[in-house]
C-alpha cells in the first residue's frame, strides 16, 4: 500500500478526473482519504482496490466533492495496488 498513491496519480493523470490523494505513501493500520471533485455528466459508483469495492461518499461540507476512505489491514504487506474508480459518463 505504501506506493499506492504513486501509481493512484500515474493512472489518473490520464483521465479529465479532479483527484487526489493526501498522502503518497499509507502505513499499514491507517486509512487513506481520496478525494474527487464533482463533475458535470458524472456519477462516481464506487472505489475498488484489488477486489474490494468502497463507496464514494459526497461531502457533507462541499457539495461539489466527494470522497472515499481505504483502510489499510496492519499485517498487509507493501505493494503497489491498482486503484479503480467506477463511474457512469451521462
């Protein structure tokens, strides 16, 4: 998990996505934020890791943005891992 982030931004940089992520690197036992800005003609589905899918939650302060938490398991070991973000394109 520690390069998720990393390649998290390779992948989205080729995508017209507002994403981020507020740490590169994760330590196991702690969560990840990743925020999305909303965009017109887009609905964001769920976040998935590996096999696991994580609702995208909207913001209760900004309206215009919505987020998602990933937990990491303590006894995880370091990977890199593939980020996916389901959406529909109206």
């Amino acid at each position: 998990m520690r390069y998720l982030f990393i390649l998290f931004l390779l992948v989205i940089n080729s995508f017209a996505l507002q994403i981020t992520g507020f740490d590169n690197e994760v330590v196991n036992g702690k969560t990840a934020l990743i925020t999305l800005e909303k965009q017109k003609g887009i609905e964001f589905q769920n976040l998935q890791v590996d096999k696991k899918k994580f609702p995208i939650i909207t913001s209760p302060l900004d309206p215009q943005s919505c987020f998602a938490l990933i937990p990491v398991g303590y006894y995880e070991k370091i990977a890199a891992k593939e980020v996916y973000i389901n959406y529909v394109k109206d």
